[in-house]
C-alpha cells in the first residue's frame, strides 16, 4: 500500500470517527482508481451530481447528524485545499443540500510545513499523526460551513 493510500485510510478509520462520528464515507478516490468508491444515489439524494471530469477530493464524508459533507484531500506530494481547490470544490458541489467542509489531512507535520502558504482561509487541517486534533484556518466557525457553503445550493 503507497503513501497515499495509507493517509486515504488513516482519514476514513481516525479522522472520521473523531470528527464526523456516525458519518457516512459517500467517496474514496486513489491513484490508481478515481473512482474506488463513489455512491452517486446517497450524493444524488444530497442534490449533487458529479460529473466524469470533475477532479474529486480523495474522500468526501457526510456528517448526517450535522449535515455537512466532509472534502478531504489527501496530501502526500501535491494538492492541498488552496484557494483556487476551494474554489472548484465549491463549484462541483454547489447544489449540496449539506454545508460544505474543506479539509487537508497530511501525514505528518512535517509534510504539512512544504504546503502551510497554500493552505486556504476558511478550511481545515487535520493531520494522521496527532489524530485528536484539527488546526482551523481562519473564520468564526471551527470544524463547519461557511454562509456561501451552507446546504441548499444558496451563496
């Protein structure tokens, strides 16, 4: 199992339990198998579609109780939430009925330090190696959607 695929994992058996305990793993991508495991029905029913091309986060998680839906990229090499991440995300999820939560897992603090400028504003970083905790970029809220990101496609 690659570097990658051992984070993808340490997300859906720590973070998640920690984070978004109860929640439901609607997608898993790798690199070697976009789409690993994708429930369009339980996304349809959250009023997403997504189409072929669209470049998925590594794992996307729905917190029922809250009703947010967790994009998580996975880092090991490249692609943190920045800015312009964010802003795509937003875009392929914007008929969400859940508030979108914009979240980095890294494996280790040190991976995290190579990315610390791009990370975005108004996102999340969660990292394998300290599981219990979550490190919020910015904002009033921690660890939730942003009024532009709320459920119902609104913003």
């Amino acid at each position: 199992m690659g570097e990658q695929n051992r984070l993808i994992k340490a997300v859906v058996e720590k973070l998640c339990p920690r984070f978004a305990s109860g929640g439901t793993v609607v997608y898993v991508g790798d690199t070697e198998n976009k789409f690993l495991h994708l429930d369009t029905a339980y996304l349809k029913k959250l009023g997403v579609a997504i189409p072929a091309s669209a470049i998925m986060p590594d794992v996307v998680i729905h917190d029922i109780k809250r009703n947010w839906l967790l994009l998580i990229e996975a880092v090991t090499s490249v692609g943190p939430v920045d800015g312009k991440r964010r802003k795509e995300l937003k875009a392929h999820f914007a008929g969400c009925k859940a508030g979108l939560v914009f979240v980095t897992a890294f494996a280790s603090r040190e991976v995290m330090r190579s990315f610390l400028t791009q990370i975005s504003w108004e996102s999340e970083v969660w990292i394998a190696e300290n599981p219990d905790h979550l490190i919020h970029f910015n904002g009033e809220r921690f660890l939730g959607p942003y009024p532009d990101v709320m459920g119902g496609g609104g913003g």
